[in-house]
C-alpha cells in the first residue's frame, strides 16, 4: 500500500512531467514560428527592396522568318541569348522571361503579384 504522501508526490511528479513536456513542445512551435517569420520577413525585404527585371521577347515577323534572322531566342524562362553575329552571341539573365508564344494579355497576370509599386 502507498501512503497518501507517496500518492501525493506521484501526482505532483508527473503534474510537473507533464508541464514539462508542455514546456518542450510549446517551445518547438515557438521555433518554428519564429522561423517562419524570419523567411517571410526576409521574403518581405526582397521584395521590397530589389528591382524586378522582365523581358518579352516579340514574335519574330514574317520577313525576320524568311530571312532566318532571330536575334533573340528565349533559353528557358528566365535567360535570353541574344544573336549579335553569325558566330558571335550573348547570354542575359532575367527575373522572367515571356516567350514570343506568350500573349500580351496573359502577361499582366504573371507578374501582378510581383510589382506592388510603380
């Protein structure tokens, strides 16, 4: 048989187990949130402080097709190579890229969300 002393300090061993475990776990959240917001306020800053770059490239016209002169050729949608000579060429780097397939309409919707300022 347990005395009603030992009873009590087993209730209040595992009332303090338990705070504890509380403690432990509100902490990790706490960690987390704080890390959560240290990225989006990183997230914040980049985007209120950097100049975004976009680049259209046009369609290539009629009389640019027959003659095989496009001067410039989206890579991927971020980077343009830019044909100077028939040997010669420059690659550029953008924050995006809209092809020349790309209608005009579409583009405000792409990068909406980035501009907030003008």
């Amino acid at each position: 048989m347990c005395s009603s002393s030992e009873i009590k300090d087993y209730d209040v061993c595992s009332a303090v187990s338990k705070i504890q475990e509380n403690l432990a776990a509100l902490y990790a959240h706490l960690n987390q949130l704080n890390l959560k917001r240290r990225q989006t306020l990183n997230e914040f800053l980049d985007l209120k402080g950097n100049i975004r770059v976009f680049c259209r490239i046009k369609p290539t016209s009629s009389g640019e097709k027959y003659n095989h002169q496009e001067v410039a050729i989206a890579l991927d949608s971020t980077n343009v190579m830019l044909k100077l000579h028939a040997n010669k060429s420059k690659l550029y780097c953008f924050d995006r890229v809209f092809h020349p397939d790309t209608s005009q309409g579409t583009q405000p919707s792409q990068f909406s969300t980035d501009v907030s300022e003008v």
